[in-house]
C-alpha cells in the first residue's frame, strides 16, 4: 500500500510554497487529506476484534451472528450484547461497579457503515445500553440520548426495567466507602470497556462500545465509551477504531477519530494506534498512572493495537479462528 507520509507531505509543501504560492498549497493540502492514501482491496473474508479477554467469548457471537448472514451492524451489537448480559461483569453492563452515591450508570454507542450513529450516556435500569443507541440511531433524529430522557426512550422501545445488583459490586463499594478515595488502578476492571469493530463480507465495517464506566466516579460522568469520535469512530471508506481505559484521557485526544484519519493518510492500523497513544502522552504529564489502548482495523482486514501501558489485550477472530493479542505498549 502508498504510503503519504508526514515526510513527504512537509517537503511537498516546502518546495510548493514558492512555486504555486499558499493559497493553492492551501487547495491541495486540503484535497489531500480528505482523500483515501491509496486504494487498495477490500477484505471480504469477515473479521471481528474487540478489546480485553472478555472479547473472545463476544467476537463468537459476532461469528455466529455473521455465519447467519448478518451484517456488520448486527455484528457489532449483538456482540456486545453478550458481555453487556454477564451480570458478574464488573465494568460492563447492569453489574458494574457503581458510582460514588451507589448507583450504576451504563454508557454506550453504535456506528454503523453508513456514517450513522446513535448513543446513550447516564443510562440507568436497562440491561442492553448498546441496543437503545442503536434504537436512538434508527429510530430518532438524534445521535445522543442522555440520563432520564434515554431510560424513557428505552421503556417506549419495549426495553424492561431491570434494577438488578451485583452483589459483588455492592461489597466493593462498601468497602470503598470506608475512604472514599478514587484511584484508578492499571488494567484493573474499574474502567475498562468492551469495544468492537466487525468487518462483514461486503466488506463493510460497523463497532459498538459499552461500559458501566469509571468505577466511584462522580454522580453524571460520562466517559469516552459513548462519545462518535473518541470512544469509536467508523469510516467504511477507510476503517474503524475503539479504545479502552481512562476516557477523559481519550476524550481529550479525539483518539478514535485520529487514529481512523491517520489510517486515512497511509499509516497501518498499528501505527495509528501508536500515534494516538503517543498524543494521549504529550497531554498528560501523568501518564504513566493510567491505562490507554486504541484497537483499529482497515478496509484491507488489517488490524492493530497499541497501549500507554503493558497488559492490554484484545480479541481477534479472524478466518474462523478466534486468538488472544497482547497488545504492544509505549515502552519510553
């Protein structure tokens, strides 16, 4: 595949300062980064990847949903679906850690191949978050849906209430009750989402995100899981993107987002994925007490990982085989 690279897009600009003027310059560095690096074939074959060691076990839902003619969008959300149903999931779903007053808030998003999007933030008593944003995409003319306003949504759409308590949650949160303290642990399940990028065989490309969230948070907070563009962004011209650990961090990045567009410009989905981590760091001088991992895949199937830290892993089933990846990490 062509590559375009930063190297060859500065020395371009330098020689073409003087000999077209800026304004034209201007004209062409514009077209240049709208436009697809090189074409190249499109992988028909089916995949899907999704982040963490739970991934597994959604990526053969996704599989099996694909194996019955399903599309990339049925793909994405019925393979959250599965992690979102596991109520001993502790940073998933309705059995996720709560927050600091107690209560457990669910976010999520979808997106599919069309550029369409939907999403839930804040959402409370509904055991499939990654469903109601498909409902908001589908059904409605907005994109985010948010606290009481999407529950109601949900009840409307058919979707039950359901106010189940993890028992393993409570006591945890008992037990941070006695300091009260917030204090996120690398690779611990007190912010990790399931992310999910699935390519079906027209090729097309959708991803799903959900999450119960940073664990004690403050009452409202909402994370990167469900925000277009820095929890997943999907560009069926290019590919998809998904990310895992302290949302704030990403949000601060637009991290999906860069990664798709440095995919956009040439860069692998591994090198992408290193270069949001790589912007994620520069913005924090505290870097390394939090966890960051971007997932991608591009139009050729190619997929890639890359962390802040060691011990992020993702799910990748792939030609009919399912295998875990220990994701590289900034070692420097």
């Amino acid at each position: 595949m062509g590559q375009y690279t930063r190297r060859k897009f500065l020395s371009a600009g330098a020689a073409g300062a003087t000999a077209i003027g800026f304004a034209p310059l201007l004209a062409a560095c514009r077209e240049s980064v709208g436009e697809v690096a090189a074409p190249y074939a499109v992988f028909k074959g089916g995949l899907v990847l999704s982040t963490w060691d739970f991934g597994m076990k959604s990526n053969e839902e996704a599989w099996r949903v694909l194996q019955a003619g399903g599309a990339a969008l049925d793909m994405a959300e019925k393979g959250v679906n599965l992690c979102e149903a596991d109520l001993s999931a502790l940073s998933v779903g309705l059995g996720g850690l709560p927050d600091r007053e107690g209560k457990t808030t669910l976010d999520a998003c979808i997106m599919g191949p069309d550029g369409k999007a939907g999403s839930v933030m804040f959402l409370e008593n509904i055991r499939h978050p990654a469903s109601v944003a498909r409902r908001v995409m589908e059904k409605t003319p907005h994109v985010q849906l948010v606290g009481e306003g999407a529950y109601q949504f949900a009840i409307s759409e058919g979707f039950t209430h359901d106010d189940y308590k993890n028992p393993e949650a409570e006591k945890a949160y008992r037990q941070w009750l006695t300091e009260s303290k917030y204090e996120p642990v690398i690779n611990i399940e007190n912010h990790d989402t399931i992310g999910l990028l699935a390519m079906d065989t027209r090729g097309d490309i959708a991803g799903a995100c959900t999450t119960s969230g940073l664990a004690y948070k403050m009452r409202g907070r909402v994370g990167d899981s469900p925000i277009i563009g820095a929890g997943l962004y999907i560009d069926n011209e290019v590919g998809g993107a998904t990310s895992t650990g302290l949302g704030e961090a990403v949000i601060r990045t637009c991290g999906s987002f860069l990664v798709v567009e440095m995919m956009r410009r040439g860069a692998t989905p591994a090198e992408a994925c290193e270069e949001a981590v790589r912007r994620v760091m520069k913005k924090h001088d505290n870097w390394r007490e939090f966890q960051v991992g971007f997932l991608a895949v591009n139009k050729a199937g190619d997929t890639g990982a890359f962390a802040l830290q060691e011990g992020f892993s993702y799910a990748l089933h792939k030609e009919g085989k399912g295998e875990l990846v220990r994701s590289n990490w900034l070692k420097n």
